[in-house]
C-alpha cells in the first residue's frame, strides 16, 4: 500500500526533524489528546454500546476513566522523567560524569485489540507520546464502531505526520509490518503475537506484547468469602469475560466449594440479575465467531449457574462449571468470556506446582489470609501480576507495571513503565580534559600493575 509507505516514510522525516522531543511539545500533544477524548465522549459512549453493547458505567470504569486518570499522571511527572539520570562510575574513570539519557525511538507501530478497543489502543500511545516517539496506529477491524471513531478523532487532532490511524483487517496489518519501524506495540492473543515477533525480527524491530494466557485464581480454606465471590464475580464478568487479566478458571478449596459456589451465584445475581439476557447493559461477544467458540465449552463438565445464550444479541449469560478437569476443551485454551471453570484442590502446595509447570499466565489471584500461603504462590509461580483477595484492580495502579511473562507476554506498560518502554535508555559518559589518567594506555610496567589492582 503506496499510501502506508508514504506515511511512514513522513513520519520518519518529521521524528528526525526533532519537533517531537521538546518537554512543551510532548506536553501539549497529550493535553490535545486528553482534549480530544473529552470532545468525544458521547460518540465514544455509542461507539462501545455498539461493539460491545457497554453500560455508560463500564465504559467510563474500563475504558475513559482510566485513560483520563494516565494522561493526568503521565503529565504530572513527565519532566522529572525526562531528566537525565545521573549515575556513579568506578575510580577508574576518576573525572567523568556519567548519565542516562531516555530518547525516543522514532516512528512507533500500535496494533490494538478489540476487546478493550479504545483503552488499549489510547493507552499505549499515552507512553509513545510522552517519550517523544511518531506513531501509526491500528485498531481492531472487529471493532469497527470503534475503529472508525479513533480514525476520525485522531485525524481531526493530529497532524498524519506525528499521529495517524489505519483501519483494516489482517492484510493491513500484514502491509504495516512490511515497513521499517522502529518500535512495535502489539496487544492481542498469544497466536498472533508470534508472527509479530517473528515478522519484527526480520529488521531487529524491539516489540512489546501484551498477551493473555490462563489466569487462576485460588480461594483458599480461610478465605472470606463473601468477598472472593464478590471480587472473582466482578473480575470474570466485566467485559463478558472478555478481559485479558479475567480469572480464566477458579482452584477451590474442597472443604469451601459449596458454600463458595453459593455465594458466587448470589453475587453474579447482584451484579446482573436474575436474567442477564435482558438486562440492557451486560456486554455481548464480539462477533458470532467467538460465541460459537464459548457455546461448544457448555457441553463438558456441570452447569451450575447460566449455561443460556442469546444468538440474536450474541450473549452468554455469566456461567459457572463444575466437574471439569486438564483434559477438557475448556481447560486447553484462554477461556476469553463468560464461563469460569470450578475445580478443587486439598493441598495448597499440588496445584501451586501445577499452575507453575503450565504456561505462565498473564496473572493470577489468591484469596486467602495466611501470609505463608500467600508468599508461597507468588514466589513460586511465574506470572504477570495479579492480587491478593481481589481481581483486576492492581492494573488501576499507575506506579505498577502492566504485563506478562512467557507465553503470556513481553514488556510492561502502564505510568512511567509505558515511558521507559517507549524510550532507549541512552548511556553518555562525560570526559575531562583537565588532565589524563595515564594507566590505561599500554608501554610502562606501572600502568600494568596498576591495572591489575584495579580490574582483578
């Protein structure tokens, strides 16, 4: 695509010109940002109703919210940031001074996922932008009520030069990673993720990847749980399910499963009613194909709470299965929606080993009071982040990193972490010329033997 190549190549000429780089550039271009969105809300409010059939709560608490609360933080520190980080140097660089600088990679690729549509294709830029860096964006094409409006946002904002948006399916996608970038940003399923990586290595292109993978969560024995059911609720069923960080399956004590599942079913009721079919505001599946992937999970293991769909909304009501184990369809594959597998456990220390030898999931969550328990499953089972005795909400903290490990992820985002992924660290040493440590320079006994001293 003659056009992509053209914009790209415009992008590179306006990063080299230096604009980008200036504090009170960087400053005003995520004001405008901010700004735009603001601008926008009532047809971001539409859009979202429209993809993903997303309550003015959800989209306020999960998409806007948040993005407003990182432009605020972004702005709030991004000079100190910016500074160059000062560092010590051993005596044998007696008389220089040595410091990191952050400098901007360049012209920066975003490819977005459409689960989160706006959130996480703003989010990213959010760093890109504060780092000083150009960027072409691509959102999902699933999310075409979405795509358009980030299209027409930016593109009434920013100069195509800086910040520009192309809307497709994969082919775009394929056309973008033919170009010569110098960062990419990638959020989507692990399966894509690797044809990323492996069509970034042809030209050494650094990437972040924002995964997914299956997240456990653990309600141990002296767990209060009123509020694990409450949290698990809350996390698995925001987004119908459709959240990378959604508890994918839940590890039960055994003695607890029944009042647990008790309690769960009278939280989900809470939160979506009796019917959750017809309740305007519960969230639909995507597409039709992602509810017949979640429909063929319904027939393995005991239904014991929803288990109905809707084909027409593209709806599943929130469901909880039983009776289900490795083996299972369920348990291969990131469940990605409204279904979440129960199953038991007697001994903290068999599945902690369990959940450790599979792939290493995006996070992981455990309720349950005994530091020696908790201390136990976070150090030894690799994961992203996650919680204790509570879901999601550790992504809200500007001053924790967001990502994964593994199959589940490369890179962090999120406050000052998506600065520094979308900055080199740039190591300069300063030296004097008031005078020459002669020691270095090879011909005398001396120099040997004080280089001996200093470097055994």
């Amino acid at each position: 695509m003659t056009t992509i190549h053209n914009i790209v190549i415009q992008q590179h000429d306006y990063f080299h010109s230096g604009e980008t780089r200036a504090y009170a550039y960087r400053a005003a271009q995520l004001k405008a940002l901010r700004k735009m969105l603001k601008k926008n809300e009532p047809s971001i409010y539409q859009a979202l109703k429209k993809d993903l059939n997303k309550s003015a709560h959800e989209t306020l608490t999960t998409e806007l919210g948040i993005l407003y609360a990182e432009i605020d933080f972004t702005l709030k520190h991004l000079k100190s940031w910016m500074k160059p980080v000062k560092v010590d140097a051993p005596i044998t660089h007696k008389g220089t001074e040595s410091m990191i600088h952050k400098d901007p990679y360049g012209v920066c690729l975003i490819i977005a996922p459409w689960n989160y549509p706006l959130q996480l294709a703003i989010a990213p830029m959010i760093g890109a932008i504060a780092a000083g860096n150009c960027i072409v964006l691509k959102p999902s094409e699933h999310a075409t009520a979405t795509s358009t409006l980030l299209h027409d946002m930016i593109t009434s904002t920013f100069d195509p030069a800086y910040i520009t948006v192309f809307e497709g399916d994969k082919d775009v996608s394929q056309e973008l990673m033919k170009e010569s970038f110098d960062y990419i940003f990638f959020t989507g399923s692990t399966a894509v993720g690797k044809k990323i990586m492996q069509q970034a290595s042809e030209q050494l292109t650094p990437v972040t990847l924002e995964l997914g993978g299956k997240s456990p969560a653990i309600v141990d024995k002296d767990a209060n749980l009123t509020l694990s059911a409450k949290r698990i609720a809350w996390g698995k069923y925001t987004n119908a399910g459709q959240t990378c960080v959604a508890p994918d399956y839940v590890y039960v004590h055994a003695d607890i499963e029944k009042r647990f599942i008790k309690k769960l079913k009278k939280q989900i009721i809470a939160l979506y009613g009796k019917q959750p079919l017809e309740n305007d505001d519960y969230v639909k599946i995507i597409n039709k194909t992602h509810l017949h992937r979640l429909e063929a999970f319904l027939y393995k293991g005991t239904i014991v709470h929803g288990g109905h769909l809707d084909e027409r909304t593209e709806q599943i009501e929130p469901t909880v299965i039983k009776d289900v184990s490795w083996d299972d369809p369920i348990m291969q594959e990131e469940i990605f929606g409204p279904i979440l597998p129960i199953m038991t456990f007697t001994e903290l220390d068999t599945i902690v080993d369990q959940i450790a030898r599979n792939d290493h999931p995006l996070a992981l969550y455990y309720f349950g009071e005994k530091e020696a328990a908790q201390n136990k499953v976070v150090s030894r089972v690799q994961f992203g982040g996650g919680s204790i005795n509570d879901t999601l909400y550790h992504l809200a903290n500007p001053h924790l990193p967001f990502g994964g490990i593994g199959t589940s992820g490369i890179g962090a985002y999120h406050g000052k972490h998506s600065f520094d992924t979308f900055s080199h660290d740039k190591s300069i040493m300063k030296q004097t010329t008031a005078f020459d440590l002669p020691f270095r320079y090879p011909g005398s006994k001396l120099s040997h033997s004080i280089v001996k001293r200093f470097m055994k």
